[in-house]
C-alpha cells in the first residue's frame, strides 16, 4: 500500500474512533497516532515518501492497537 493510501485509511480509522471515551492509556496511543499523520503528511509534501511511509505505518500500528478498546461513532 503506497504512504498515502495508507495516511488516508489510518485518518480515516480514527475519525471513526469516539476519542472522549477512550481510556487514558488509549488517549495517548491515539494522540500518538494523530502526530505521525501529521508527520507523514508533512514528509509527503516535502517529497520524502520513504519518511511518509514510515510515518503512516507506525501510526497503522497504533491504531490497530486502540480499535479493539475504541466505541466507534
């Protein structure tokens, strides 16, 4: 899957995610996983897909991680 392909599954995967009800320890991975969006987006305008990628994957990571404990909206 190309880094933007997978910026926007990972986006859109925690858009569905109710963060007011997440524990404070899924708080935090979520917030994590936001930030390497951020980076991967950034890295994607400066043309560094290998960055990019390694940003969204680590953020597919975390998210992986929070859908079992997250209430989906």
């Amino acid at each position: 899957m190309s880094a933007e392909r997978t910026i926007n599954s990972v986006k859109s995967d925690l858009m569905r995610i109710n963060r007011s009800s997440l524990q404070p320890g899924d708080l935090t991975v979520y917030d994590q996983a936001n930030s390497f969006i951020d980076a991967a987006r950034k890295a994607m305008a400066s043309k560094d897909y290998a960055a990019a990628a390694g940003f969204a994957e680590k953020a597919s990571a975390l998210t992986t991680k929070l859908a079992p404990n997250a209430a989906v909206h």
